[in-house]
C-alpha cells in the first residue's frame, strides 16, 4: 500500500494510525499525488491565509475523503495540522472497514502519560475533553487513564534522584508459546547455554553493583523477569540470588520480584529458595483457564496446573502474587474468557494483569497467519471491558497501562491491584521515572538523569548466544554507566 504524504512532514503518526487498521500491510511512501488503483493520500496546501487538509483512502474500488480548512494563524499549527490530517484518516478507515478504536487516533505507548501531562496544564476536565473531542478516545478508555495516572504519580513520587531499579533476564522458557514475541529460547534447544550463561550473568551482576556502589545509586526495587525465571534449577536460582544479596546494597530495596510465569516450571522447593532469600513478589500466569485455548497457544501446561503452582505459592508464603491474562487469543470467546476473569477473582489475587494479545512478525502464531481479524477485536474489547468490570467490584483496581502495536482491536495491557500492592517496578520501568541497570540477554540499561528527563540507553545483545561470545563487549557498555554519572556528580 501506499502511504503519500504530500507537502508535509507527518510519515511516522500517520503510518502508525495506518496501523491500526492495516497492521501488516506493507506500506510504501511517496511524497506526491500517487497514480496507483490503491494508495492513502494526506495532502497539506498552504496559502496565504489559511491551509486546506486532505486525507483520501482509495482500495479494494471504494474510496474516502475528508478535508478541513484552518487558519494559518491557529494555535499549535503545526500539531494541529498533523491531529487533523490523522483525524481525517481515521474517519476514511472508519467509514471504510466500520472498525472504530477505543483509543481513536491515540497511537502511543504510554496514554496515561500524555493525560497526565496535559492535567497539569489545562486541568483534568479540559484533558478529558481533548481526549474525547479532538483525539476521538472513547469515554471508557479516558475513565482508565484517569483512574492510572492518579496512582502511577502516587508511586513515581517515592523516587529519588538518585534511585535505581535492577533488572535481570533470564531468557529462556521451559518450551516456546506461539504468540510470543520475545527473545526467549526454550530449554529444549538452548538448555546446554543455560550455565554459561548464568555464570557471565554473575559477572555482569558483579559489575553493574560496583557501578551502583561508586555513583551512589539507592536501589528500590528488583525484578528478575524472561522468559521463565523459574525455568532453572532451584540450586541456580539460589546461586543467582545469592550473588545479588552479596553485591548491591539491599537497604533501601522497597520491592523484589520474580516471574515464575509458567506455572509447569514452578515447584515449592524453587518457591522455597526465592521466598527464603527475600523475594516479596511473583507473577504465576495462567493466560486462560481454558485448556483447549491454552493447547491452541502452545502453553506446555493445563490449567489445573495453574490451580496447583498457586495453591504451592500461597502454601509457601507468598503474599503478593500476580496472575496474567490475555485477551483476543485464538480460540477463546467472551463466555471463556468471562469464566476465566471470574475463576481467578474466586482466588483472591492481589495482582491480575490484563494483557490484550499483541502479534509481532517474529511470533510462530503471525508466521502462520493465524493473526486475528475484526471480529475478535470487537469481542476483546468486550473481554477487557469485562474484566475492568469484574476486577473493580472485587478490590482489585487498575493501576497502571500501556499499549503495544499490533494488538488484536488496538486494545492496552492493564496492570490491576488490591490497594497497597501495586507492583513499583512495572509502573517506574513504564514511566522512565529513574534509572532501570539491566543485565542479561537483551536487557537494556536506561540511565536517567538525576533532576531531569534526559535518558540514556546501554543495550546489552539479544540472544543467549550472542551474549555469551561477545560478553567483553557487554562489559566495556557497562563504563557506559560511570561515564553518564559522571555528568551529573562533578
Ligand atoms: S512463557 Fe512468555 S517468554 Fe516464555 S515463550 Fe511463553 S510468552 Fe514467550
């Protein structure tokens, strides 16, 4: 498809609102009026006093225009000149295909963000008007923006400067689920990398807590996160452990959490070890509590397998333990789903994370063209509905959001928790609010500055075996973080 953007500068917004509606499609651009059968326009003519706007769809024999006339003179030109060119398209899209997103033209990752921003400018009512009026998000969608960003401020505001969060990933997972778009590999083929790794993991570890130590850095909060941590050994994860007790100072550690995401990987001597060495928090995610959807996914595990991790779990200690959830996967409707959400209310979990399923190219399920079409949107939408519903009734309310591309019905990912539980690290990873020092495959250190929004990124490598032969490299990145502190402790 082609994407023309005549006289103006908006590719990458109205690509992105292209996405919504054509998430695969190949797009290609041009920067004037295209002769094809089949193409997007959005064309910006200035004149002396005003600018006329136009957005055009032309495919499959059926077209749609809009265009709008503003003054040169308007307020924010510029961005009003992109909103409205957006705006216009997605009312061609609309009227086209009869889809219409809950988040409107609102392509961004972190909604609650931008609500937040403009609460303060322009107070919260004028926010939600804009949201509604001039970005077309539906009042559902702003009721949870609303509701977000009240307790993600509540938490960013405990940070300090000098605050850090320790990331670790552990990349591999005991077999790998269809729709997963991460880097991990499954033990069954990676499984002979599993030491090796660990023990430079170790190194890096060593490393980046001797960086902390020399800047100053107050640690609040660990997660150890995948792939399935709780895919290696109890005898590894105490090792792991161990090695971050001995190395970074845990003072000032307000939060320590573990996936144990599958719930066939979990076993109460593994539960033993991390509850023993102070971890305060894990995630044991069922998906569904659907097993035909489950076999559909590639989970490896049933869902009484789920009941018996986090019957073990609870038995073992845990008081804080989040369950996740998807919604829009193949084969799973909304009475399923409902069945689901209502199951696991039944088991009284602090935590619930509400994830709409998101499709990358990289997955085996995209690889396969399983990706799911309208009518699955439509009834995931109803699916989080649902479970916004169901989760607030029972105590357990949201907390913080964010959205990725390529969702089934462009629908976001909504962290949801008993008051006082809220998970810190999944809000100040989100948020950017202080630095995150990753170690592992694929992590990615984020370095903040002390008193302002300037951010840095290290990138380790992406898959285990790339870390392993070229772990040097992954050390010298690492002065990366002294040579940023640097800046800011003269
Ligand atoms: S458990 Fe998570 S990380 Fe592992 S294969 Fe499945 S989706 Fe991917």
């Amino acid at each position: 498809m082609i994407l023309a953007t005549v006289n103006h500068s908006f590719r990458y917004e109205l690509e992105k609102l292209c996405r919504i509606f054509m998430p695969y499609e190949a797009i290609r651009f041009e920067e004037q009026i295209p002769s094809a059968d089949e193409y997007i326009l959005t064309h910006l003519q200035k004149g002396d006093k005003t600018t006329v706007l136009l957005s055009k769809v032309v495919i499959g024999g059926k077209e749609q225009t809009n265009s709008i006339e503003i003054l040169n003179t308007t307020e924010d030109y510029t961005s009003e000149c992109e909103r409205n060119l957006a705006v216009m398209l997605y009312k061609c899209f609309v009227a086209l295909t009869g889809y219409e997103s809950a988040w409107g033209i609102l392509t961004g990752v972190r909604p609650a963000k931008l609500y937040s921003k403009l609460t303060r400018n322009l107070g919260e009512p004028a926010t939600a008007d804009y949201f509604k009026n001039s970005l077309l998000v539906s009042d559902g969608k702003i009721g949870l923006c609303s509701t977000t960003f009240k307790s993600e401020e509540k938490i960013t505001a405990l940070s300090k400067p000098n605050s850090f969060s320790l990331y670790i990933s552990i990349p591999f997972c005991p077999t790998r689920c269809s729709y997963c778009s991460f880097v991990s590999h499954s033990v069954e083929k990676a499984g002979k990398l599993v030491e090796e790794y660990l023990s430079l993991l170790k190194q890096e570890l060593i490393l980046t807590a001797k960086k902390a130590k020399e800047n100053s850095l107050r640690l609040e909060t660990i997660y150890i996160g995948g792939g399935t941590p709780t895919t290696l050994s109890d005898v590894q994860l105490e090792d792991l452990i161990s090695c971050i007790k001995d190395n970074f100072d845990l003072s000032t550690l307000r939060e320590f959490t573990v996936e144990a995401g599958r719930p066939d990987t979990v076993t109460a001597e593994k539960l033993g070890v991390l509850k023993n060495l102070g971890v305060d928090r894990i995630s044991i995610n069922p998906q569904t509590l659907n097993d035909e959807v489950l076999a559909n996914i590639g989970r490896a595990h049933t869902v009484e397998q789920f009941f018996e991790a986090y019957k073990t779990a609870k038995q073992v200690g845990f008081k804080v333990i989040n369950t996740d959830l998807i919604a829009g996967l193949p084969g799973d409707d909304f009475d399923s789903f409902k069945k689901t959400v209502d199951k696991i209310i039944q088991l009284d979990p602090e935590n619930v994370t509400v994830h709409t399923l998101s499709l990358k190219r990289s997955s085996n399920m995209s690889a396969n063209k399983l990706f799911p079409d309208k009518a699955l949107g439509e009834e995931a939408l109803k699916m989080v509905d649902y479970a916004l519903k169901a989760l607030k009734q029972a105590g357990i309310v949201p907390y913080y959001m964010y959205r990725q591309s390529k969702t089934v019905g462009n629908l976001e990912n909504v962290g949801y928790a008993k008051e006082g539980t809220e998970g810190l690290y999944n809000i100040y990873i989100m948020d950017e609010t202080h630095s995150v020092l990753a170690c592992g495959a694929s992590a990615v250190t984020k370095l903040r500055e002390p008193n302002g929004p300037y951010i840095e990124r290290i990138f380790n490598f992406k898959y285990p075996y790339e870390y392993i032969s070229r772990f040097e490299e992954i050390i010298e990145r690492k002065e990366g973080i002294s040579h940023f502190y640097d800046k800011y402790n003269k």
